[in-house]
C-alpha cells in the first residue's frame, strides 16, 4: 500500500507514502484522518516520502474536499522527502491555502522535523 497513517503520540500521525500516490490510497488516509478529527484530534502530521515516485497521473487531483472541510483542523504539518519533491509536495498539502504552518526537510533531518512537529 502506497500510504500509510499511524497515530503515535498525542495529536502525531505518521504518514508513510511510498511509490505513486494513488487518488484511492489518499482517500482511504484522508477517511482515517477525518474520523479522528471528527473524534476531537487536532493532528499534527508527518509526511515521510519514502522512495516517493509521484502522483497518480491522470487522476482528479482537483477535487479537494478533505482540504476544504478540514483546513484549519489540521495543526501542523512536516513533510520528510527527496528535495526533488519539495515543490509539489508544499503544493499539494495546501501551503498558502492553510493557517497550519507547513515545513519540509531533506531525509537528513527526519529528526528535525519531528521536534519541530511537536513544538507548539
């Protein structure tokens, strides 16, 4: 499976996508997410690209429903990847279309990232 959620600690969920990013395999993540927001969960969420090839090509990318119900439900989001994927991966977590601050890190610096997560 190309994605992955784990809650760990508190209000962190890991996300693990790995491969191509299938719209159907971001669907069953964003269902996860939206029953446990739904349950009181304020999410802080890390993103691990993991031998990331893409996304799904040709696929509705547009509808965003998930972005809009939920937008200012999720805290903080930290995305772990290949700088080759800095620009589309900010893109599609929403920078500028959110108040959560979004911030990527190269695979160095996964540490990094997760104490930044969890500052509030």
């Amino acid at each position: 499976m190309p994605a992955s959620i784990q809650h760990e600690a508190s209000d962190v969920y890991v996300l693990r996508i790995s491969g191509t990013l299938t719209k159907s395999d971001l669907g069953g993540v964003q269902d996860y997410a939206a029953r446990e927001i739904k349950n009181g969960a304020k999410p802080r969420i890390l993103v691990m690209l993991e031998d990331f090839e893409g996304f799904e090509r040709g696929a509705a990318w547009g509808e965003l429903e998930f972005l809009f119900t939920h937008i200012n439900d999720i805290t903080k989001i930290a995305i772990v990847g290949s700088p080759r994927w800095e620009a589309d991966a900010l893109a599609f977590a929403g920078v500028g279309s959110r108040r959560a601050p979004v911030k990527y890190f190269p695979p160095a610096k996964s540490e990094e990232a997760w104490d930044w997560l969890e500052q509030k």
